[in-house]
C-alpha cells in the first residue's frame, strides 16, 4: 500500500464517518423535538419550574415587581 491508497482511504473512511454523525444527530434531533412539551403543559406566564416569590419584609421604591424594579434600577429597601 502505498501513499496515494492510504491517503484515498482516510479520506474515504472521514466522508463516511460524517455522514454517519449527521444522520446520528438529525436521529437525536428528531427525538429531542418530540419530546418538548405542548403548548397546553406550558404556563401563562412562561415559567414552568420555578416560580417568583419576594423575599418578606421587602418593598420596593417603585410599584413594579421585583423583577422590573431591578430591571429599571430601583432599589429595594428594608420593610
């Protein structure tokens, strides 16, 4: 075998190998998609695992929640 042969067959053999992953990971993503929720299992407000509880004895500067108070800048204040 000589060099020519050896350098046909890796690049032979890399073609293949490739194609084989991009078939393994369409496989993968096709079954990832299936598995995502419906819309009907999902929340209102987009959370589904965590929801947002304010510390007690808190207030905010501003009658936003917590969440918009931080996003514009407010600052919270012992109650």
């Amino acid at each position: 075998m000589n060099v020519i042969d050896l350098l046909v067959t890796i690049v032979v053999v890399t073609i293949l190998v490739t194609i084989v992953l991009a078939i393994v990971t369409y496989v993968a993503y096709k079954l990832r998609l299936s598995r995502e929720p419906s819309d009907l299992e999902r929340s209102e407000d987009g959370l589904r695992y965590f929801v947002e509880y304010p510390p007690p004895g808190v207030t905010y500067d501003s009658e936003a929640t917590p969440t918009e108070a931080t996003a514009l800048g407010g600052y919270a204040t012992e109650a």
